[in-house]
C-alpha cells in the first residue's frame, strides 16, 4: 500500500515538473490551459503537486537513511 501511495505522489510531481517545463520553455502553462485560469481547479492541483513533492523530499530523506544502516 505505501509502494503505491508513493508511485502516486510521484506522478504528481513529475506532472508538476513537466508543467513546470512547459512554462520555462514554451510560455505555455498546460494546468490553466486545461482548468481555466479563473477556476479554482488550477489552483488545487498545484496545491495537492506541491504537497506531493514534500511528500516525496521524506521518502527520498528516508531512503537516504534506510541506505545507510
């Protein structure tokens, strides 16, 4: 079950760097091209991408340390 809660949080936040990507590249921010800039939508999703990637910062820190014993 953890396996599959920190695949998900992964893909959050692969989704969030290739948006990310897109805007530092291209000018181009695919979450408001598919939400609406005036709708809430965008704005939970970068918020459930940035919980993911702190999220993600713990389990690389606890892979660090599982590593090292």
């Amino acid at each position: 079950m953890m396996e599959t809660f920190q695949k998900a949080t992964l893909i959050f936040t692969v989704i969030g760097a290739i948006n990310w990507g897109l805007i530092g590249f291209f000018d181009f921010n695919l979450v408001e091209s598919l939400f609406g800039e005036a709708s809430m939508l965008p704005k939970i999703v970068y918020a459930i991408v940035g919980i993911c990637g702190l999220i993600n910062i713990g389990i690389l820190f606890n892979h660090f340390e599982t590593n090292n014993k």
